[in-house]
C-alpha cells in the first residue's frame, strides 16, 4: 500500500490504559502536560456533551483507573451521575486514544478541593492511526498565570490521590 492512499484502517484495540497516557496523568511536572483531553458524556436528552480537562484535573491510579475531579454543578457531573459513560480522547503516540470507560462517584470529599471526584474503569481503549500522516498534536493550550494555577492543581492531585 502506498504512504497517501486512503483507506480505511481499523483502530488498533487493547483493554488497559496506555503507558504513555498513564505517564501524562501521573500528577507530576503539570505545568510541561499542556494536552487537554476532550471528555464526551451523553446529556438527558441523548445529545452528546464535550468538556476539556488538563493533567491537573486527572490522575491514573496505580490500578489502572482514572480518577476525575469535576465541578458538581457541571454538565459533566450530571451526566455521569446519571448514565456512568464517558469517553476520553486525545492525542497519542502519533494518532487519536479513545478511551470508553464506566464512571462513578466517590463518596470522597475535600475542604481543599470543592469538587466532585469520580473514578473510571476502560472498557475499551482504541488508537485510531493513519499510514499517510502522523497526529502530532491534540487541543494544546497555554496558562495565563502558571504560577497561580500550579497550586490548585497540586491540591486536586493530591486530593484525588486520597479519594
């Protein structure tokens, strides 16, 4: 087959969480994981519904699950309180991860950290490539002030890594 021509080809499955996204949401060197995973969840009325989260707001376990810190207001929250699906994208190993996982809520709560934590488990984890061009970027963003977000951060990391 020929580098340009364009045909389909399947994504690539496996059933555990993939060491490059385990070693992106390790809690560590924050400020240098500029990638925002995009989030999907069904809403109420079966539309679906994006949020974004960065490594600040995410920690795989030493289980393999991803935990979650959310606003409990948020969409996001309602809806996998709700129906317990998300799926996770983002830019990998040269093409697109998608990750769809089952999601619950802990009961664990945090003076420092107002948030609603969640815990996942991958059903099915999908690396979509393509033989004629490589991914070499996701939704990247840029902090206004490092320095004032590199703290709240910190205490959601260490917040989920207790839950």
């Amino acid at each position: 087959m020929k580098e340009a021509e364009h045909t389909y080809m399947a994504p690539a499955s496996s059933g555990g969480i993939p060491d490059a996204l385990a070693r992106y949401l390790d809690g560590t060197e924050l400020l240098t994981k500029t990638q925002a995973l995009r989030l999907s969840t069904v809403d109420a009325d079966g539309w679906p519904h994006a949020a974004l989260l960065s490594a600040g707001d995410m920690l795989v376990t030493p289980s393999g699950r991803i935990r979650l810190a959310l606003f409990p207001q948020s969409s996001m929250t309602s809806n996998l309180e709700r129906d317990g699906r998300l799926a996770i994208a983002l830019s990998l190993d040269g093409g697109m991860c998608e990750l769809r996982l089952r999601c619950r809520r802990l009961a664990h709560s945090s003076p420092e950290v107002p948030l609603a934590f969640f815990e996942a488990e991958a059903e099915t984890v999908r690396h979509h490539v393509a033989p004629y061009a490589t991914v070499t970027t996701g939704v990247t963003f840029a902090l206004h002030d490092p320095g004032a977000v590199l703290p709240r951060w910190q205490r959601q990391i260490a917040a989920l890594r207790s839950a």
